[in-house]
C-alpha cells in the first residue's frame, strides 16, 4: 500500500527498488545492493528524485542487514514488505547444506522415503539445482503429470488435428505450448498447419474471441487446456462468448483438475488391487495459489498421504522433503504449506466465489473422471 516499508533484498540493477518507490510514495523503500559498486549505481539513479522520494541503498547481504540498519540508526525498523528477485535462488551452499545435513540426520536407514512432486516446474527445479545428489539413497523423488501437456491422451489430439484438417470453416485457436506435441504418427499441429490447416497461436482465450468477432463467417475453436490455473479464463471466454452471442466460438475442453489427478494416483486398482506406491507429495505451487491448501485435504483423510506445498526455489523443494520425512517418521498424514508467502488454507479466489455464489469454473464445466485415448478426464 502506499503508505507501506518495503526492503528490496536483492536490488542489484534496482528493477524491483524503483517499482517498489513508484508503489508507496508515502512509505519508504530499503535497497541492499550485493556490493558498494551497484550501491554507488543505484545512488546516482536515485539522486534525480526528490530527497523524500530517494530510496535507501545499502550494500551487503541479507546476513548483514541487521548490522547496516544498526550502524544507521535504524536497528528498530519493520517492513511492511520484502521483495527480492531471484533471492532464494542465490542462497548459499551452507543453506542447502544445512538441509542437507538435517536429511540426513533424520532419514531412518531401513525405510525408503518416495515423494512424487506433482508439478513439471518442480521437476525443472530438482534436476537443475542438483537436488538428488544432495538427497540420501533412502529418499526417491518420483515425477508426477507435469503439466496438462505432458498427460494429454494422444486421442485428444488426434481429434484436434482431424478437425483443423478436414473442416477448412475451421480455425483452431491455440496455446503455442500444444503446437508441437506429436500425437499419432508423429504428426503435429505445427506439421497440420504447414500443410495449409488454419491454426492459430494464442495467448489467452481473448485472442481467440476477437478472432471470431473478426472473421464472423469462420468456425473459431479453441484448444483449451491446463490445471486450474488456466481453467476459469477459459470459463470467462464461453460466458463473454455468450452473452455477447458469438455463434462461432466453442472450445475442445481438455481441462484438468489437480486433486483429481492426485486421487487417481492415489486409487486402488479394482483390478489387481494394487496402488502406485507414493509416500507423500510435493504439492503444486501455482495451482495451490488458486485454490488453497485445504483442497488436498484428501489426501491425508481418504488415503493416508501427506502433502507438503512447495515453492519453486531450490530451498523451498529441500525444505518440503524435510516436511514430507518429519512427518513421516513421526506416522502423521497432514497438508502442510511450505510456500506460505504464496499459499492460503483457502484461496482469495474462492473465498470470493463463495461470497458471489458464482465459481465461474464449476458454473461453466462440469466435471468428467476418467479418459482414455478419446475420453475427458476433467
């Protein structure tokens, strides 16, 4: 707000620092620049603004910090908020070293500890910042969906393709993630489109709206796909679609819902009675933004299965596996949240569909388990 005190932890060029001096022109803003060269940098800048308006550059690490507001005087000042880009990312080695340790300490030598993390983004974290190597043989990282993408039954796609190929009224509207996937035969949207087939790449549902406004005499299909973090913009896009009577809108749904996908993992095979063995998960952190921790809450009632939601950082990932094991050792099933400078027991987003009686989502989907090369799945 603007009237709040904000420290920029990691200021550097100062990109965050005069976004944060734009934001509260009544508060006041603390730059800790890593060294006095990009202090002296960031000084010279701000000395073009107003005195009242400058902000306060100081150089040195986050370690430091209580010692430069000390030597200044201001050893007693809160912050209203903290902004650091990349921060978490430059953590020392004796930062995941110390977690390291503590895994180590605490893993019990005859059990194997499998952690699936739901989320591709994770997955990225853990293999570029070395996390296995850091982890003890008894603790086995097992990489869960990914994305929407990465699960899509090839069916679907298939049908994506035969839609834009043999219907020419047709545009097919799309995110540019989905053009490249090869369903069968190794045939793709990118290749249907280099054949003549009219597909389109998009940014957001929007896009494909004002294409339908402006070719009213073309079919305007749109590829929609994603968790719930792409799942109500899609919703929005067949409301506006309607009330504005934009006959030649639609959408392939291939919507996905997280806690379903989970539950799936999580269910007995009616088959052979067996289950995918899975200790505990690293729960989404996008996803969880959107709609709370509590929506996991299954996991731990139903089936016995911690979640611990975790950010995107290296530390955030290695935190949560010491989460995941504590609780394990100690015999618990709980969702906690790591990522609570993100996470709320139940998101804003919800609680304001609540007070409207309007989740844009649930009002527009309905909601299909199962799948297959054809079928939904959400």
């Amino acid at each position: 707000q603007r009237h709040h005190v904000v420290l920029d932890l990691n200021a550097g060029t100062g990109l965050l620092t005069w976004e944060a001096v734009r934001r509260v022109p009544e508060g006041g803003v603390w730059a800790l620049a890593p060294n006095e060269t990009a202090a002296d940098g960031l000084r010279q800048q701000a000395a073009r603004l107003d005195e009242l308006a400058r902000p306060h550059v100081l150089a040195g690490t986050a370690g430091d910090l209580p010692d430069l507001l000390d030597a200044g005087g201001q050893g007693e000042l809160r912050f209203d908020a903290v902004v650091g880009r990349g921060i978490l990312t430059q953590a020392t080695a004796d930062a995941r070293a110390h977690i390291a340790r503590a895994l180590a300490a605490e893993v019990q030598p005859d059990r194997q500890y499998r952690l699936m993390e739901f989320c591709g983004g994770h997955t990225h974290a853990v293999f570029r910042h070395g996390i296995p190597d850091l982890l003890p043989d008894n603790i086995d990282l097992i990489h869960g969906p990914g994305c929407p993408v990465c699960v899509l039954p090839v069916g679907r796609l298939d049908m994506a393709i035969r839609l834009v190929t043999e219907h020419p009224e047709v545009i097919l509207a799309s995110y540019g993630d989905m053009l490249r996937v090869p369903g069968s035969g190794r045939h793709s949207l990118l290749q249907a489109k280099a054949a003549g087939a009219d597909v389109r790449m998009v940014y957001s549902v929007a896009d494909a709206l004002e294409l339908a406004r402006a070719q009213p005499e073309r079919q305007v299909v749109f590829f929609g796909i994603g968790f719930e973090t792409t799942t109500p913009p899609t919703a929005l896009g067949i409301l506006e679609a309607a009330r504005s009577g934009l006959a030649n809108f639609s959408v392939f749904c291939n919507h996905v819902l997280t806690p379903p996908a989970m539950g799936a993992i999580l269910d007995v095979d009616p088959a052979t009675g067996e289950s995918v063995e899975i200790d505990g998960f690293i729960g989404p952190s996008h996803v969880s933004v959107v709609i709370g921790s509590d929506a996991y809450s299954f996991c731990a009632s139903q089936h016995g299965k911690p979640v611990v939601i975790a950010g995107f950082e290296p530390l955030d990932v290695l935190q949560s596996i010491l989460m995941l094991v504590r609780q394990l050792n100690a015999g618990r099933a709980d969702i906690e949240n790591q990522y609570t400078r993100a996470v709320t027991p139940v998101s804003y987003t919800h609680l304001r569909a609540h007070e409207t009686n309007c989740n844009i989502a649930y009002a527009v989907f309905c909601l299909k388990t199962g799948g297959g090369g054809g079928g939904g799945g959400g």
